[in-house]
C-alpha cells in the first residue's frame, strides 16, 4: 500500500500536478494513518529541506530549522527576503484536498458495497434458515429410521441368542448323551460276573488317568445305588418287575472303589516319605471323591509320628514328670506342660503348612489333628499328671496331700488352655478347641469344689497336730515344775497366734484362686467361693474359740488354786505362812493368765480384723453379682464369730473375778486395823495413802496395762466401766470392816484421792462419778458431830451411804449420833 501511493504521489509542487489516487485495498490489512500520512508529504518535504541545507555555509542558525513547526517558522522573519519561506504549502494544500477528496469518494464506494453485501447476507441466511429446517425434518426422519433399525437389530439378536442356548444345550445333550453311553458301556462291565474285574476298560488300570476313573466309579456307583433304590421302593409298594438288577455292578463297584482307595493311599504314603507334596495333593484331591476324603484325612493324621511313636509319648513324659520314681512339683510340671505344648504347638504349625499345600480342604484336615492332638497326645500325659485321689482315704500330707492334686490341677488347666488358644492361632477348622479343652476336665471339676473343701480340712487337721507337738515339746523341754505355775504354762504354749490365722486366709486366698480359674459362670462361681469361704470361717471360728477356751482355763485353773488356799481364822502361824506363800503364788497363776487371756483376746480381735478384710477385699466382688450371695456369707461370717464373741465375753468376765479376788486379798491383808484409826500421839502424821491402797493400785496399773493394749472401742469401755463399778462396790464392802477417827478419815481420803487418780484412766464417766461421790462420803469420818446434819443438804441421793459410813465413826455411840440424826434422818432410827 505504501509502495503504491508512492508511486501514485506527485513528484513536484507545481499546481499543475496529477492528482492522488487511492485504492480500498490499500486499506485493508495491516493499515497504519502514519505510514499513509508519510507517503503523502515524503515527495514534498524532503526538497524544502535540502534547499535549507544549500543555502547556509555549513553554520547556519540551528534554531531557524528546529523552530519549522505545522508549515511555519518559529524564528524572526527578514523582512527585506522575497521569497516564500516554506514555498511547498500550496503543493501540500492541493495534495491534502486530492486526498480528502479521495476519501469521500472511497467511503461512498465502501458504504455501498456494504449496503449489496448486507442485502446478499440477508438473502444467503434466509436460503441458510430454510436448508436447515429441512435438515432438521431429515434428521429426525433418519433417527426413527435408526430406531427401528436398532429394534430388529434387537429381536435379530435375541434371536441369535435363543438359537445360540438351543444349539448350546443341544450340545451338552449331546455330549451328556455320549458321556451316557459310555458310562452305560462301564456299568455293563461292572454288571458282568460278580468280582471279575479283569475285563474292565483299560480306563480303570490306567495309572496316569486315575482321577477320571476314580469320577467315573463314583458317578456309576451313584447311579447303580439309585436304580437299586428305586427298585427297592417298587418292591415295596407291589410294582415290581421281575428281571435282574444291578446288585453286581454295585458289588463290582465297592470293590473297585476300595481298591483304587487303598492304591491311591498307598501312593500317598509313598510320596509323604518323599516329601513329594505334589504327588500328596494328586492323591488327595483324587480321593476327596471318596466320602469326601474322609479316609485320606483320617489316614494322614493317624499316620503322624507324634501318634504312633512310642518314644515321644515316653518324652512327653520325662519332660513333665521328670525321672521315674520322683516326686513332681507344680511348678516343675507347669513347666515341663509349657515347653511340651510349645513343642506340640510348633509341631502342628508344621504339619500346617503341609496340609494347605496338600489337602483341598485344610480346615477340616486341622480340625482332625488338633482334635487327635488333644484327645490322645495332651489326655495321655494328663492322665499321669491328674490321679483323682479318694476323698475317703486321702493321701497324707506328707505325700502331697489333696493339696498337691489340686494344685497340679490348676496348672495343668491353666496350660492347657493356654495351648488351646496357641492351636486356635494356628488353625482348627470348625472345632471348637475350647470346648474340647473343657471336656478334658470336666471329671475333675465336676469334683473340685468337694476336694478344695477336703484339702482345707486336711490342712487344717494337720496344722492343728503340728502346734499340739510343738507345745507338748516345749512342756517336755521345760521340765519338772510346780503344779500351779505348771498350769499357766501349759496354757500359755497354746496361745492363739495370729500367723497361723493369717495362714489360714493364705490357704483360702488359693483356693478361691483355683475357684475362679474352674467356675466360668458367675452363679457357679458364686456358690463355690461362698463354699470354700464358709469352710475357712468354720476354721477360724473353732481355731480362735478354742484358744480362748485355754486362755479361760487358766483363769479357771488360776481360781481353783485360790479357793484351794482359803483357810480359816485359827490355824498356827507356820501353816498360815505356808497358805499365804501358796496364795502368793495362785495370785502370780492369776496375773500370769489374765495376761495371757488378754494376749488372746487381742489375737482373736485381730484374727477377725484379718479374715473381715480378707472378706471385703477378696470375697465380696465374687458373690455380688449373685443375689442373695453377698447377705448370706455376711450372715454366717458373723454366725461364726459369734461363737468366739460368747468365749470372750465369759473369759473377760473371768479377769474381772481373778482381778477382784486378787484385790480383796491384798486389802484383806495388807490393810490394817490402825490405818484408819491412828492414835493422837502427836506424831506428824503420814500423808501417803495406805500400803493396801498402794499395794492394790500397783496391781491394777500392772495387770491391766494388758488390757488397755488388747481392748479397744466398746469393748474396751464396757469392760473398764464393769471392773471399776466392781472395784467401788469392793471397797465400799472392805471399809464397812474398819472404825474411823478424824485421822483414819483424812487417810481415807488420800485414799481415795489414789483411787481417783486411777480410775480416771478408765475412761469411763460413771466410774468417775462413783469415786467422787466417795470422796465426798468420806467427809463424814473429818467433820464434827454437829456438822454432819448440814453435810449433805445438797446431796440427798448420797445419804443412804453417807449413814452407813458415819456407823463407822469412831464418836458414833459416844457421840450419840444416832439420836441427834435420828430427827433429820428418819431412816437412821
């Protein structure tokens, strides 16, 4: 386009010039305005500039060209120059009107050719709309044409398929027809004589195609079976046919089949010694036809050397039992179990492996040798490990006991259960390897319950035997000793002892062990831990109530000896020496079995502490899910200890006695006449209480330290309150023996104060009252005659005593204190 204009632009500025002529076509493209403007001048501009570049010397004024802009200078004008500064202006005007002219005339040109194309266009869509409608009535024409083609192409293919099915089952008919034929062919020659078979197809010897024979035998077996049935059944209902059956291809067949059987078993016997597992699965797959591969299964498993090895049955048991003629102990055996089920375990993974790769239906191969395994292998060596011993004539313990049975049983459950659940990883098929397990021992734990109770029995017996020897060698080893002190300790070597209770719990807390591993059902499990938990409190209860009953006898033999010394008011001097030497040593028997009953009391109460936590810690959790379980142990727990309760009671009743007895001898003989009626001599008088008080306080403080230590809570209280209220009715009963004066009175009183002082340690309120009331009473032996009235104005409840004691003043009868008080006091009259 350039090039073009170019060519067509005017080459000089004369006025005369050739117009400008421009085409469409030069704008069509890539058009630029620029390059077009370009064109136009470039045959006008560069003359004008190279007239300025003629005209200076080389050094003309530059601002005179840069000042050239749209068409004119920016510089001075020289006035006196003629000629036109820029003379290609008109050129440039005339060319711009040419051009412009031009563009008219091409737009009107272009506006026309689009005014024709516009209406072409609308001519062609029109043409293009109604082509399309047409096509779209052809189009749909041809998709239900394509419809109808798809259809026939449809039933045509159905059709094809019917006759495919027919041709298809005209096929299978045609060969089942042959197959028919041919096994019809097979029966007639099994029909023929009875046990010939040498004219047999060469089918049935042909090694290398015994799978098919063996299919073949079976089908026609099946078949002549069937014929023979339905015969059978013809017979029966009076249609039948006289003609001859097929009882001899039967017959035939059953033999042929046992010989093809054992032909089959014997190659795969061979090649189990070869270890030829491909062979192996041959055959066996070969023989799953018959009776589904019973027989082979059987036959492998009988066939294992684990059971027909005499040897490893005679290892099995050295390794449990160790050496002939030793005695085995649990934990030897639960470790010979555990490394023989370990190797059984890792015997049976072998055979495993062997029998996937073989067998065409493994789990049911497993499920026979584990039950083999458990039910001749494991049961031979429990049989020699588990001897049910006669609970009529139980071994000694000595020899083990029903003890070592039981324990031995525990064990060898426990591992065989924990084998069961190794062959349950390893693979059993369907059997149910646990229940199997259980049936093992389901003899034994029929029986259990009574044997856990007859070992608990026999423990105890001979436990109860061990401490009669150990005390009667103490008694032995102790010599010869005096009657009296002989009894205390023949008593004391048989005190309760809380180890041996201790013991006792031990021996439940194992046997409720093996109760729980025996009793899966909580019910089963409840009825027997209430079982073997009554069988302990029977123990215990006789245990601890007979060791009270020898702490009483010594009190009872401490007794004996004091009233065996009691003698009366005149005897000589030697034998009254000699009782109270005597009474001396029967006081010491009595102090020396109160501590000991005290001593027992103590163990019995920790006994029971023991065998009540045992039960709230161990027993409990096992009998609540029972209803009823949990209320009747508590019920007979405490029936039980009820019985040892009644021996306590009766024995602390007895210390009480023995304690009394011994302190009213030592007031009968210790207190004085002079004691409480000192002589106004002007001595100063002694202000410690009297020997017999301090004499008696000292044996109470000494004898009953024990008892503070065994008793505890209301036992404690109950037994203290009784002893101090016999004590004050004691001394009450001993001061109505003596006369009183002011003195006698003040000593009284320190006395009393001594008393005071000790019972207080009792604890006991009303005790303490008694003694206070005393101290009070005891005013009335310091007071004056005429202030006696006025002594217990504020205490009248006191002054029944209060005259019982002031009879014992010394004034009383010279005093006349009878009279005086006889108007205040009516009841003193």
């Amino acid at each position: 386009m350039t090039e073009g204009i170019r060519a067509r632009g005017p080459r000089s500025s004369s006025a005369n010039s050739v117009p400008l002529i421009l085409d469409i076509e030069d704008f069509k493209g890539d058009f630029s305005f620029d390059a077009l403007f370009g064109n136009l001048v470039n045959d006008l501009l560069p003359s004008f500039l190279e007239e300025e570049a003629d005209s200076g010397d080389g050094h003309g004024n530059v601002a005179n060209v840069d000042g050239l802009a749209n068409g004119h200078l920016r510089g001075q004008s020289t006035p006196l120059s003629s000629a036109p500064f820029f003379p290609e202006v008109d050129g440039l005007l005339s060319l711009f009107k040419d051009a412009c002219k031009e563009l008219v005339d091409l737009r009107k040109q272009v506006d026309g050719r689009l005014n024709t194309l516009k209406k072409e266009v609308s001519t062609q869509d029109a043409k293009h709309r109604k082509t399309l409608t047409e096509i779209e009535k052809g189009v749909d024409g041809l998709f239900e044409s394509f419809a109808r083609l798809d259809g026939r192409i449809s039933s045509v293919g159905q059709t094809a398929a019917k006759i495919g099915d027919h041709l298809q089952s005209a096929d299978a008919q045609r060969e089942t027809a042959s197959q028919t034929i041919d096994l019809i062919k097979y029966l007639m020659e099994f029909n023929g004589s009875p046990g010939d078979l040498m004219e047999l197809s060469a089918l049935f010897s042909d090694d290398s195609r015994v799978a098919e024979a063996a299919s073949i035998a079976q089908k026609l077996r099946s078949f002549a079976e069937e014929d023979i049935g339905r015969q059978g059944a013809g017979t029966a209902a009076g249609n039948a046919t006289p003609g001859r059956g097929l009882e001899v291809a039967v017959a035939n067949l059953q033999d042929y089949c046992n010989e093809l059987e054992n032909r089959l078993l014997s190659r795969f016997d061979a090649a189990s010694q070869r270890r030829d597992l491909s062979t192996m699965s041959e055959c066996a797959k070969i023989l799953s036809q018959f009776n589904r591969g019973t027989s082979a299964m059987q036959h492998y498993v009988a066939t294992r050397p684990m059971f027909i090895d005499v040897e490893v049955m005679n290892s099995d048991i050295r390794l449990v039992l160790g050496d002939h003629g030793s005695q085995p102990s649990p934990s030897n055996v639960a470790r010979g179990l555990s490394a023989l089920y370990k190797e059984i375990t890792d015997t049976v993974r072998k055979e495993a492996a062997t029998i996937t790769a073989v067998f065409p239906a493994p789990n049911e191969v497993m499920a026979i040798l584990v039950q083999r395994v458990l039910e001749q292998r494991v049961t031979g060596i429990l049989d020699k490990i588990l001897a049910k011993p006669s609970l009529m004539s139980p071994p000694s313990v000595q020899e083990g006991g029903l003890l070592l049975y039981l324990r031995m049983l525990a064990v060898a459950y426990e591992r065989t259960q924990e084998l069961a659940k190794d062959l349950r990883a390893v693979g059993c098929g369907d059997l149910d390897v646990e229940d199997l397990t259980e049936s093992l021992f389901s003899s034994h734990k029929d029986e259990y319950p009574e044997h856990e109770q007859a070992s608990l029995k026999q423990l105890y017996q001979a436990k109860m035997e061990e401490l009669r020897a150990e005390s009667q060698q103490v008694s032995e080893s102790s010599g010869t000793i005096g009657r009296s002190r002989g009894a205390s300790v023949s008593s004391s070597q048989q005190q309760l002892s809380v180890t041996v209770v201790t013991e006792f719990v031990r021996w439940n807390e194992e046997a409720i062990t093996r109760c729980t591993l025996f009793s899966s059902q909580p019910a089963t499990l409840a009825f027997n831990v209430k079982a073997i938990f009554t069988c302990q409190l029977d123990q215990v209860s006789v245990y601890i109530t007979e060791g009270l009953e020898r702490a009483r006898d010594g009190l009872s033999e401490a007794a004996a000896l004091r009233e065996r010394f009691v003698l009366g008011t005149s005897v000589s001097r030697r034998v009254a020496a000699a009782a109270a030497s005597a009474a001396e040593a029967a006081a010491a028997a009595g102090e020396s079995s109160f501590k000991s009953f005290m001593v027992a009391v103590q163990r019995c109460g920790s006994s029971v502490a023991i065998v009540q936590q045992y039960f709230a810690n161990s027993i409990s959790r096992l009998l609540l899910p029972v209803d009823g379980a949990h209320a009747a142990s508590c019920e007979e727990m405490s029936t039980a200890l009820s019985k040892a309760e009644a021996a306590a009671y009766k024995g602390l009743q007895q210390c009480i006695e023995t304690v009394m007895a011994e302190v009213d001898r030592l007031l009968s003989s210790e207190q004085k006449s002079t004691d409480y009626r000192s002589p106004d001599d002007g001595i100063a008088p002694d202000h410690r209480p009297t020997n017999a008080c301090m004499r008696v306080v000292a044996y109470l403080s000494r004898v009953l330290e024990s008892a503070f230590t065994a008793l505890e809570g209301l036992n404690k209280q109950a037994f203290l309150t009784e002893l101090g209220n016999r004590l004050e009715k004691l001394l009450l009963t001993h001061w109505q023996k003596f006369t009183f004066n002011p003195s006698g009175g003040l000593q009284l009183k320190r006395d009393l104060n001594e008393y005071v002082v000790f019972v207080k340690s009792f604890g006991a309120p009303s005790v303490d009252e008694k003694f206070e009331l005393l101290r009070i009473i005891a005013n009335v032996f310091i007071v004056a005659p005429d202030s006696l009235p006025t002594l217990f104005e504020g205490s009248p409840s006191i002054r029944k005593d209060a005259q019982r004691f002031i009879q014992l003043r010394e004034d009383y009868k010279s005093a006349k204190l009878a009279t005086k008080l006889s108007s205040l006091w009516p009841s003193m009259s």
